[in-house]
C-alpha cells in the first residue's frame, strides 16, 4: 500500500476505490487507501471523516496512516485530530503526525522534529528523518539545509535524508553536494544514488570519478548511477 501511495498511474483512484467499497478488505487496507486518496482529493469530505475515525479509534497501524493522510488535508479538524494523535503513546503515531503538522509550516511541531532527529533515541531520528519525504518541497528544503548546515549527522539520518529527496524531486544542489563530499561513505553512497536515481547530469564526470574509488560500494553504486544517467 505504501508503493501504490508513492507511484502514479492512471487507475490509482479507481484501485484505492475498489479496496474501500469491497466487504473483504481489512482495516488497515482501508486506512491506507483514505490516505492515498487524501493525495488525489484532499477536499473530499467523506476522506476526512474517515481518516478522522480511523485517529480516533483504529489501532497502532490505522493511525498512522490516518496521521499521514490528515497531512495531506488543511482543515480545522484535520490539524485537531493531528494534535491528539501527536500526543498519543505510540511511537510511530507520534512521529507521523509531528512530519504532518511541520509540512503545514507550523513553527512548534518544526522545532520538536529537529529536536528528534537530532537526539532521539533508537529508530525515531531515522523515521523522523525519513518524514520530509511527505513534506512541501520549501519545507523540506529548509529543514535538511538547517540539518546539514547545523549538525554532524550520523550515516542513517544523513542516508534517509538524502533517500527523501528522491521522492520529493529536485534537490537543493547544496544537499546534493554536501552528501556526495560527505567523509561518510554510507551518506555520500546515497548521495550517488539520488544522483542516478534523479539523473541529475551535472554530477556525471564527479560520478564517472568515483568508478575507480578503494571503496567497492561507492564504486558498484558510481557504476549504477552512471548507467542510469547515461541511458
């Protein structure tokens, strides 16, 4: 559901539709398909509603993706049921409704997931991190420039931050290049990866370079990358 949710293709609507309307399908089916559908009709009221029931009263996995469709919906009550479900006890909940209400451009919430990202403990800072993928493309801008300019991040934040831009597109050329100069190798291997994966030819002599790097990884993914700029 999280794949259909990132793809487009033309009988999306129809498909997440079908999934709703069958007596078959489990809730959290249900769930994920309000929050594609967000996507395509946030103003639709009937989406709302029942991403708003599913905040209410769904389970761990419902929530969240109630807490990701809500994001996708700028209303009153939308940013109410966020509220309640950022100050829920599950973790993931939590995380999800903290990316929705930074990508609405509250100041608050912005602060509290810089806070995560930076010093939270366990997984949160990478699934924080990995949050801006969702987010308006100025917001996350603005986030990983702050991020990237403040702080030494660690590889798997440095990684999901540069793995988010595939999604968004266009990536500020300061990431690009902060993460392909990176001492890390996990974090400048991403950074080649967005680079083939966006095709961003700019970089392919700094690429085709790094063909002959000690590091086999940089060297396999140069290879990668270059294969999907070129062709």
């Amino acid at each position: 559901m999280q794949s259909i949710d990132m793809i487009e293709f033309s009988e999306k609507q129809e498909l997440l539709s079908s999934f709703i309307s069958s007596p078959d399908t489990d809730d959290i089916i249900k769930a994920y398909s309000y929050m594609g559908l967000a996507k395509l009709t946030p103003n639709k009221k009937e989406i709302e509603t029942n991403l708003i029931a599913f905040a209410e009263n769904g389970t761990k996995d419902t929530r969240e993706a109630a807490a990701v469709g809500l994001g996708r919906i700028d209303s009153n009550n939308a940013r109410k049921a966020l509220r309640e479900l950022r100050n829920s006890n599950q973790p993931n909940v939590q995380i999800a409704a903290l990316g929705s209400e930074v990508g609405f451009g509250m100041a608050e919430p912005r602060q509290k997931l810089l806070e995560l990202i930076l010093n939270g403990k366990g997984l949160d800072p990478t699934v924080a991190a990995a949050s801006i993928r969702r987010m308006p493309r100025e917001v996350a801008a603005s986030i990983t420039t702050e991020l990237i300019e403040c702080c030494e991040l660690n590889s798997e934040v440095g990684a999901r931050l540069l793995e988010s831009w595939s999604e968004i597109g266009n990536p500020p050329m300061k990431v690009v290049d902060w993460g392909f100069r990176h001492k890390n190798s996990d974090i400048k291997m991403q950074a080649i990866w967005l680079i083939g994966r966006l095709k961003i030819k700019e970089y392919t002599k700094l690429v085709t370079k790094e063909l002959e790097s000690e590091d086999s990884g940089i060297a396999t993914m140069a290879a990668w990358s270059l294969l999907r700029i070129l062709l």
